[in-house]
C-alpha cells in the first residue's frame, strides 16, 4: 500500500490485521517500485495523490506493465471520475476515502476474484 499520509498507512495496517491480510506500506511511489522489483506482489492499493514523484495511476501504470498478474486498488477522497484513468491494469478497483475494513475487505476480495479469473 502506497500512501503519503502516515495516519493512513497506520490505520490500514490495523485494518489489514482485522482482515487477517498481509499488508506492506511505503510512503512514496518509489519506495512502492522497489517493492514490486523485490517481491512478488499481488494487489497494488495505492493513493491517487501522492507528495512526490509518480501519482498512484502512474505508479499503477508502471508496475502493471512489468507485472501482468497485478491488480489494482486506487484509492482517494475525490471522485474517479476526476482523474485520467485510462490504460490502468484491467480491473482495477477504486476505493472511496474514508474506507473502513469492511470496504477494503470488499475491495481485496474483488481484485483477488478479478486475479484468479485472469490465472484461467
């Protein structure tokens, strides 16, 4: 999870342990692209608006060209429809802020469901 604002990437992390998911968070998309270089990761939920360097579309973008099994999960207080959202991964998720556990729960659940039905 990629999120500029350390409150949030506390709380998502609390989130995450109710919804018994492994969860990493970073603060910059940076930090998000050495992740995706070392690890295998799955589910990519990152904030729109990030402080510096790539947005969280960009960053989507960019880890989704090198890594065809990602999903994607955006998320922000404004709505999607405010941002430029073509040539995203297929399925990628949008996630309302404030989420609770519940709708991040739901969101995890749809891009693991949206993984596995590119895996047949």
């Amino acid at each position: 999870m990629v999120d500029d604002e350390e409150l949030i990437r506390r709380m998502a992390m609390g989130m995450a342990r109710r919804i018994h998911v492994d969860l990493v968070t970073v603060a910059t998309a940076a930090e998000a692209i050495d992740v995706a270089r070392s690890s295998d990761i799955d589910i990519l939920i990152a904030d729109v608006l990030l402080g510096e360097g790539l947005d969280g579309i960009d960053l989507a973008r960019q880890i989704g060209a090198t890594n065809p099994r990602l999903s994607v999960i955006l998320m922000s207080g404004y709505n999607p429809s405010h941002f430029e959202l073509a040539g995203l991964p297929e399925g990628t998720q949008f996630l309302m802020k404030p989420f609770n556990s519940e709708s991040l729960a739901r969101a995890i659940a749809a891009a693991r469901q949206h993984a596995a039905s590119k895996e047949r």
